[in-house]
C-alpha cells in the first residue's frame, strides 16, 4: 500500500494504492463506496471487475482509493497489462467499453488520476488509459483517443412500444426464438 497526501485539498485526501493482498481486504469497502456513489450504478464500474480481472485473466489490478476524513470519497480501479502486441500499459478497465474514476468532487478526482499518472511511470508503461466518458482536463493527460465509440438507445417505457420498434425482421426472429422456448425475465436480485 503506497500513501500519497494532497495538502492542498480541504479536507486533505490521502490515496491509496491497493495491490493484491491490501486490495482483497478492501473490495467491500469500496464496493460499499461504487454502489452509494449513484442511483443508477453500471456493472462496468463494480469493483468485482478487478477480481475478474486477476483471477480469469492473469492481470495485475490495482485500485486507488482517495480517503478524506476518514472516508472513501473516490475510487479508480486499474489493470496493468503486458502484451506482445501492445506492450505494457495500465487501463481502467480493460474489456470495458467505461470506466474510471469516481469521486465525490472535482479535487478527489484529480488527485486519483494524478496519482494514476505517477504510478505508471513507477510501472514504465508505455501508456495509461483512462475510459472516462467525459473528459478530465491535466496537463498529466497528453494525449486523447477519439477512435471508439460508446452508444447507448433509451429504451420505451412499455415491452409493446419496444416491440412496435423493431422491424418485421427482427420481430421474425424473436418469435422463432420463442417457440425453440428462449425466454427472458425481467426483474432484480431476486433473479
């Protein structure tokens, strides 16, 4: 576990770096953090992630955490990959079309990607991805990927507006799926 203070912050905000053994102990902690930070949290932004990450694929995750009175107020997840094709690099989180940090302020924000900075130099990357959907504007960041896309459709309010949508095509297939019994269920944990 590495610290680093930002004095300049009020209150002042620690973060930090968890690996392995410092990270497993800290997972529900910083889930508890994830899952409070919105009502509406994507799975792309879930700490297991970084678990997942570790164990199905071999990676070294780390997770910065900025803690300011005694108090998670800000979370990046990171995975260090080495690859013959692209060389070594540190992304939050690879696989995922989105993810990055979240933080309760502005400031929180900047320290940890300061900090995500810092620790890919320590690492000798050849480069940090950050997969924010909205820019962070420091003069760390040099460089900005503009090639991918992440899209998203609003879905109708009702399964028949959905359905009144899609084209006959496509209304086709979904009925052959129903009679080979596919079918799909809507619900929450209870599922």
């Amino acid at each position: 576990m590495i610290r680093l203070m930002s004095p300049h912050a009020e209150p002042a905000i620690t973060v930090l770096v968890h690996h392995r053994a410092s990270l497993a102990a800290r997972l529900p902690v910083l889930t508890d953090f994830v899952l409070r930070s919105s009502k509406r949290t994507a799975l792309s932004r879930h700490p297991a992630w970084l678990s997942i990450l570790q164990r199905g694929l071999g990676h070294e995750i780390y997770a910065l955490e900025a803690i300011a009175d005694g108090r998670t107020c800000g979370f990046l997840p990171l995975a260090f990959i080495s690859s013959v094709f692209f060389g070594r690099f540190l992304s939050s989180l690879p696989y995922l079309n989105s993810n990055g940090v979240i933080a309760e302020a502005p400031d929180v924000q900047t320290v940890l990607v300061r900090r995500a900075v810092e620790l890919a130099d320590e690492l000798n990357v050849r480069f940090l991805e950050l997969r924010h959907e909205r820019p962070i504007n420091l003069p760390e960041l040099t460089a900005t990927l503009t090639s991918k896309v992440h899209m998203r459709l609003a879905l109708p309010r009702t399964p028949e507006k959905m359905w009144k949508n899609f084209d006959s095509k496509v209304r086709n297939q979904i009925r052959k799926g129903e009679k080979f019994g596919f079918a799909m269920d809507w619900g929450g944990p209870e599922l």
